[in-house]
C-alpha cells in the first residue's frame, strides 16, 4: 500500500532513538561506523600482526634444521650435522640431498658419494636408482647399507655374524684411515669379502667381539674406484661421534675429496614416482581454474547465506526449573543414600493423616487410637493395622514399593 | 554489503564460461564481471539510512492471550527507489507473525507494514530494530542497515479466572438476599424497618418501632460494606519458581484481579500492593470501572526478583496503607523454610489488627509424585512428596493457629478458591 508522502521530502526528522516520532537513520555516518569497527577490532588486527611478526622472526632467526635422521642439517642426537660442519671447516664442499638421481648426476670422478640409510630399513633405494648410483664414478662411502645396496654397490663384500650389540674394537689392518682412528664402537655386524677375487682388492678391519676372522665393521674395496663401507650408521650421528675414534674414520672416510655428495634417500618414494611427476599430472589441464573459480563462487555463495536480516533479538526468559525440582531431589537424595526408613515413615505419617482426618481422630491423638478407629472402619485385625502404619522399617526397595501400595489399599479401603 | 540468489546464479553462469576455456584470464574476466556486477549494484541501491522510519503498536496495551498489530510507516528519504526487504524485528515472545515485508518505493513516497503480535509472556514487550536491506537495479546485492526504531507492547495479565466471577457475583446477591430473611451475625449492619412478614425471624422484630407504629416492625440487615481489602502479592524468589507453564507470580496475579474484582463489586474498598524488598506495584484508592484496567496496568510489568521477602517491611507497607480493621489477602507460598524465617514472626501481629488470608499457590505436580507407585524409584519420590506435603500442612496449621485463614490450591483452582474464601468471611461478618 502506499500512501502520500506524509512528510513533506525536504524536512529530515532529527534522529531521536529514545523518542517517539519518526526517525530516520541510526546517527551514524560512513565515518563513525568505520571508526566504530576500527575500535572493535583493532586488538584482534594487533595480536594477528603481532603473531604474523612472531612467527616471521622465529623462522629468521632458527637456523634451518631438520628431523630426517643422519642429514648433514640434522641437529638431533641421530642426525649428521656435527660431521657435516667439521667437513665444512677443513674444506670439504658438502651437497645434500635425498634424491638418487641427483646424487649421480653430482657425483663426477674425483668427488665422495655419501649413501646414509633412508627412513624406511632395507628398501630405501630402488633397483634402478642403485644401477644409476653403481654407474659413477665417484668415490664411494656407503654407511650402514641395506642388504639390496651393499650387494650392488659392493658386490666384493657379505654381511658377517656378529652385532646386535655395541662393542668398542680395535683396528687390525693396514689401511691409513684406520689405524688413525685405533678404535671404533659398532653395533653392525660386520663384512666378510666373498667371492673368489674378493681377497685381493678388499680390506676388512675393526672385528667385532668374538666374530670369525676376517669380519670387519669397516671394509675398503679397491677397485676401479674406492668403496669404503661401514656397518653400523650410529657411528657418525651427533650423539656417538664423540665417543672412541668414530670420528677420525668418519671424517677421514667422507673428507677424501673436496666435494661429497651427502645422499639420505626419501623413504617415501614409490615405484611409480619415477617418472618424475606428481598427481596434479593426472588432472586434465585447467582444473587450476576451475577450482580457482570454484573458490570464487563458494565465496559468493557464503556471502549470500551467511549474512542475516538483521540481529537476533535478546529477551530475559523467565525460570525454566519447575517448582517440584527441590522435591524430586529430595526423593534422589533418599535413594542414593538408601534412606528406606525416612521414606516409609513420610509414606506412613501422610498416610496416618488423611486417615486421621477422615476418621475423625483429633492431629494430638496416640497411634493406638487411630488404630482402634481404623479396625472399626475397615474390620482388619488390629496387629495388621498397627504393623502398616507403625511397623519397622522396610528392609529393601521392593519391601517399600510393597509397604506404599498396601497403605493405598488401606486407604481406599477407608474412603468416608 | 549484502549478495543475493542472483550473484550467485550470476557466478553459476560464468562457470559454464571457464569450463569452456578453463584458462587463468577466464578465471580473472569472470571475477572481475562478477565484482563490477556487484559493485555498482551496491553503489546504486539506495541508502537503508535514509528511510524514515516510525513505529507503532495498536493497541498499545493488549491482554495476555489477544492479538495487536505492529504498524512501521516507512518514508523513503533517499533519492533513488528502495527496493528489497524490511524486518519489523521484536522479542521472541511478542509473537510477531510474518514481519518480513517486501519493498518497492518510489523516491519520497511512504508504505505502512503492518506485523501481526500475538504475545506469549505477560509484561513490556520490547521491539529490535527495524532491519532494511536495500537492493540495486540489478537485485544481485545491495546494502543493509539495522536501525534502532522504539517501539513497545504492554502484556496485561490474562486474568483467565474472569469466568469464575458471574458465578461469584451471584453468590454475593444470595447473601444480600438471605440478610433480607434476617440472618442476623456479628458485623452485619443494619440496614431499614419494615413491616413483619410470615416466616420472618421473630428475633429481629424491633419492639421499640412496633411500639410506636402500633404495627409489627422488623429490622432488616444487609452485609457490611465500604471494608477493606488489601491483597499483598510476594515478588520475591519464591514466586519465581515455575508451576505448570508460568510462573508462581501469575497464578497470584490472577487470584489477586478475580477478589479485587469481586470485592469492588461487594463495595469494598480494594488495595494492591507486590511486594518483595521494595515496592513493585502499588494500586489505591481506585474503585468502580477504574479499579480493574488499573491494577491491570500495574501488574503488567512486575516481575518476581531473586531477593529474600523483607516481611517486616512488608508489614510496614501495610500499616501505612489502611489503619482500621482490614482483610490482608497475602498472596505467596508455604515454602516451609522461607516461611519459618519470614512470615510466621510476623502473622501474629498482623493478624491481632488485621483479617488475614494467606492464599498459596500448590504444585499440582506434587500430587502426581504422590501418587506415583510404578517402581521403587518413583516410591522414593512419592515418599519425598508426602513429606512436603506434611510440611506444608504443619506450616499451615502453625498459621492458623496464630491467627490466619490459609488457602492453598493449584495455579488454576487459587482464584476461585479464594474468592470463596472472601464470601466466607463477608457471609459470616468477620471483615
């Protein structure tokens, strides 16, 4: 319906919200209402940048570390950051990474190849990328190889016997890098050469306890290139690095040349991410836009429900506890404590006056007087009467549920 | 700003465009239509804030149970058209029907929305704000503003035990009736002579007149009139508890509009006064059709308070009220503990100056506890209810013996029960 201009269009109504009469506006102005929002939100903007400020700084100034055991920027007891540093400082060029196709294309003659064990025991590199890695030419220093790359990398040596717990041995050969170091701890179980030409190009050193001759934690293969290889990789994390001559052989073993390449495979790589692509090349092409867009119209979409036709209206409600509450928990409190006595004397005395009253026995009067009325009234026997309304207390629930209807009986029985 | 169903149609049908050249620049032609889109909706629509708004309630006051009507004239201050939706907003227990009106208003020119109210809860009904949402040309957004417009409905009391009171009133005119038949009682006053018909008391014949007529005369009686009533209604906690669907204070509300109306019809004089710690409604000295929309009024808004009952100055309040003889109607609870420490000092003397008439409102949920014998469980609470029961009773019999009448009955059952109360005492001439 709509009606003539009751106002005339050039007269403003003041904004009086308090007031009767017409208003207009709610007395605030584009300014004062973002003004208003600034003031309310402007501690949560403060802590938001202050957190963003935090963060930032923390990330600068934390040196990069990681949690991926034996890599040369691991700080933890397993990782290899006190190994890699020491290299540093004498010169050693240290490159790292966790990919095996990487570590070959480095790895050119005249530089160490570092193979560390990947997360995952055992399986770590895959038959391909141990042919890519067996095809360099660099040095190589495997520490605590898995069976698949100690069979190709140094096809010269087999796993020995002994191990399972650390014993401290002392080095028994010739080779330089060994009686440097004199005595190492290792858990491993050492290597023994196999194979028929083996004997002449492998050195075994550093025996285990009570292990068969020629069983060495450390093993050197001279052949078209230098392979050391040592059993146990604990020996050069920062926890254990310290103890016995870990760290002359270690050092020793990985600082041959002024370049190593530090590979600890990714554990988690399929067979199938060989082919050097992810998942998103299994989407046809533009789903980035579309679910950019998508993103759009689910903004659009938010905005349009979520916005509501004004506010809620609050109102103080009345007290929604009903008034029988307190009664009810007076009878929980009786059953918890297993108050059978309080019950059945409420039961019986409510019971005793109606009857009372009914009867015509005066509020004052001694309980044999009710019962001699009530046998007159009902012509029960008079022992009968007294135990209903006078007798112990009932022994369990059921008693009681047994004691309230024989009462109810009794009364209807006296109805005037 | 505000979007609507048809931004994102809008955005449905630019999709239909980036499946088919799923490229970044579709992405960004596609938001950047859909923003312009919008943007100049908003920047077009005309300003919520300028709409002249003026609410208001007809009638402004209704009884508890009737309907009223929200009417919001609504100017368009602004240049351009208004088009969108209004939201007449009030309280949940205003019961305001469909308040959403849809808006079409040229430049200057005015609408009035009306809201159906049919209110819940006695009391103020407050109103919110009057909400606009104000569309552009294109309706794909707009903008909207909650603007603060007063506007309030007074709830009086339902006064549901009216239908008691024809009954009531005919009990009244019997017993002006039997005074004609000569029931002569203390308090009872006399009214005229007349001549002895058969069957008249031949106690009440007045020797003196018959004497001097030379004719049998007898004096008539009619029952007392221009008493006072005064019904005290107790607002403090224990009139908050919620028996049946409402409060305990409206069971007393109700009780307290039948007996004053009764007693205004009798010819007394009827006082109202709730109280707790302070005074929170006060009617005096209204009589005849005056009295009713008047203690209606005033007991609208009372509320029960969280407070402990001052009976002392409750007492006071009383005294300063009538100074003769009158019927105090104490309107509240048998609530054992608040009782012994609150009224039961206090009835004795009261009750040595004063008629006094304790109504309280009982639980009917009670007897339903009390009766319950289906488990063990619902024995324990039966036994818990009986022992109320008894409570309450001793509490009573305690007040009666210091003095004053008790009723006590449901919420429904109070009023009349009262009522006859009052009749009672009037038919045996103790006011």
């Amino acid at each position: 319906m709509t009606l003539t201009d009751p106002f005339p269009a050039t007269d403003t109504p003041p904004h009086r919200p308090g007031g009767s009469g017409p208003v207009r506006g709610d007395g605030t102005t584009t300014r004062t209402r973002a003004r208003r929002r600034w003031r309310a939100m402007r501690w949560v903007v403060g802590l938001v940048l202050l957190g963003a400020f935090v963060t930032l700084l923390l990330a600068l100034l934390r040196p990069p570390s990681s949690d991926t055991p034996y890599a040369p920027d691991a700080a933890g007891p397993d990782g290899g950051r006190a190994v890699a540093q020491i290299l540093g400082r004498h010169g050693v060029h240290v490159t790292y990474t966790r990919s095996a196709e990487r570590a070959a294309s480095l790895a050119r003659a005249g530089t160490t190849l570092a193979v560390l064990p990947g997360d995952t025991y055992g399986d770590d590199l895959s038959d391909a990328d141990l042919d890519l890695l067996a095809g360099t030419d660099a040095d190589l220093a495997l520490v605590g190889p898995s069976d698949a790359s100690l069979a190709a990398l140094a096809p010269e040596l087999t796993w020995g016997w002994g191990g399972g717990y650390v014993t401290t041995s002392t080095a028994s050969c010739a080779d330089p890098d060994a009686r440097a170091a004199g005595t190492i701890t290792s858990a491993g179980g050492g290597f023994l050469p196999s194979g028929p030409a083996a004997d002449r190009v492998v050195t075994t050193c550093f025996p285990p306890d009570a292990a068969e001759a020629r069983t060495g934690s450390y093993a050197v293969v001279d052949g078209t290139r230098r392979v050391a290889v040592l059993d146990d990789a604990v020996i050069l994390t920062n926890a254990h690095l310290a103890e016995a001559g870990n760290a002359a052989l270690v050092l020793r073993m990985l600082g041959r040349h002024a370049d190593l390449v530090w590979l600890v495979p990714e554990a988690d790589r399929g067979a199938d991410a060989s082919d050097g692509t992810g998942a998103s090349a299994l989407l046809p092409p533009g789903s980035g836009a579309v679910a950019a867009w998508l993103l759009v119209v689910a903004v659009v979409a938010i905005v349009w429900r979520g916005r509501r036709l004004g506010p809620l209206v609050a109102e103080d409600l009345p007290v929604v506890v009903r008034a029988s509450e307190a009664t009810r928990g007076r009878g929980r409190l009786y059953r918890a404590g297993g108050s059978r006595g309080h019950a059945a004397a409420g039961l019986r005395a409510a019971t005793a006056a109606r009857l009372a009253a009914r009867l015509g026995v005066p509020a004052g009067a001694t309980p044999e007087a009710l019962v001699d009325a009530v046998v007159r009234a009902t012509g029960r026997p008079a022992p009968d009467v007294h135990g209903l309304l006078y007798g112990p207390p009932p022994p369990d629930d059921a008693a009681l549920l047994t004691l309230a209807r024989h009462l109810d009986d009794l009364e209807s029985e006296v109805r005037p | 700003m505000i979007l609507t169903w048809r931004a994102f149609a809008l955005a449905g049908v630019l999709t239909v465009a980036v499946l088919v050249a799923p490229t970044a620049a579709t992405v960004i032609v596609a938001t950047a239509v859909l923003v312009l889109a919008c943007v100049v909706d908003v920047a077009l629509a005309a300003s919520p804030r300028d709409a002249v708004l003026e609410r208001e309630v007809v009638p402004a006051a209704v009884r508890l149970g009737g309907t009223a009507r929200s009417v919001l004239t609504l100017r368009n201050g602004s240049p351009r058209a208004l088009r969108g939706v209004v939201r007449d907003a009030w309280v949940p227990s205003a019961g305001a029907g469909d308040n959403r009106h849809p808006l079409a208003l040229p430049p200057g020119e005015a609408v009035r929305l009306t809201t159906g109210l049919a209110p819940t809860r006695r009391g103020d009904r407050a109103a919110g704000a009057v909400t606009i949402r104000s569309l552009g040309p294109l309706r794909l957004a707009g903008r909207q503003a909650s603007l603060p417009v007063r506007g309030r409905l007074r709830v009086l009391p339902e006064f549901a035990s009216r239908k008691h009171l024809p009954s009531r009133l005919a009990r009244l005119r019997e017993l002006d009736g039997r005074a004609t038949v000569q029931v002569r009682g203390e308090g009872t006053e006399f009214d005229s002579l007349r001549e002895y018909v058969i069957g008249d008391d031949v106690r009440s014949i007045d020797w003196r007149a018959t004497a001097r007529r030379g004719d049998v005369v007898v004096r008539t009686w009619r029952p007392e009139r221009d008493r006072r009533v005064v019904v005290v209604l107790d607002t403090s906690r224990t009139s908050a508890a919620r028996v049946g669907d409402q409060p305990r204070l409206d069971a007393g509300i109700d009780a307290g509009l039948l007996l004053a109306a009764l007693a205004s019809h009798a010819g007394d004089r009827v006082d109202v006064l709730a109280y707790d710690r302070a005074v929170r409604a006060r009617v005096r000295g209204a009589s005849g059709t005056r009295l009713l929309p008047a203690l209606a009024e005033a007991l609208a808004t009372v509320e029960p308070e969280l407070v402990e009952a001052d009976w002392p100055g409750l007492v006071g309040q009383v005294r300063s009220l009538v100074s003769q003889r009158a019927l105090v109607v104490l309107v509240t609870t048998l609530d054992p503990a608040a009782v012994e420490t609150g009224l039961l000092p206090v009835v004795g003397p009261l009750a040595a100056r004063h008629q006094v008439l304790v109504a309280s409102v009982a639980d009917p949920e009670l007897d339903a506890l009390r009766a319950d014998r289906d488990s063990s469980a619902d024995v324990y609470d039966a036994a818990a209810a009986e022992r109320v029961g008894l409570e309450r009773a001793a509490v009573a019999g305690i007040l009666r013996r210091r003095g004053a009448d008790v009723v006590e009955a449901g919420p429904d059952e109070l009023a009349p029960r009262v009522a006859d109360a009052y009749l009672a005492l009037k038919a045996a001439g103790r006011l």
